[in-house]
C-alpha cells in the first residue's frame, strides 16, 4: 500500500463506509433483538446482543484507524 495522502484519504474514505455498514447492521441487530425479547425468545436475543457488542468493538477500531489516517 502507498504512503501517499491520495492513498490514505482512499483508504479512510472505504473504512468509513464500512464504519457505516456497522452502524446500519447494528441498528437491524437492536431491532430484530427487541423483537425477539418481546416475544420470549430471550435465548436468541441474548445471542444477538453479544453480536451486537461484538459490531461495538469492532466500529470502535475502525474509527481509531480512521481518525489515524486522517491525520
């Protein structure tokens, strides 16, 4: 990968719609898990709320690298 700051701009600029990819599943994720909840299947919303943490982790890293490239 270039160093250049066209390279990085390119690279910062896909991250963050991949950033918005996480958001936009963690939202359909919240939604589908509040259902689940509300219809006693607490088993499977349970499930979801770890994948939901785990999107969390994940964007927060994203963000990080991000914010670094846009330095």
């Amino acid at each position: 990968m270039s160093d250049s700051p066209e390279s990085k701009i390119a690279t910062a600029d896909a991250l963050t719609l991949l950033l918005y990819n996480q958001h936009a599943l963690a939202a359909a994720i919240e939604e589908v898990t509040k259902w689940l909840s509300e219809n006693g299947v607490g088993i499977v919303a349970a499930n979801a709320m770890v994948a939901m943490e785990t999107l969390d982790t994940n964007g927060q890293a994203i963000t990080d690298a991000i914010m670094r490239l846009r330095l």
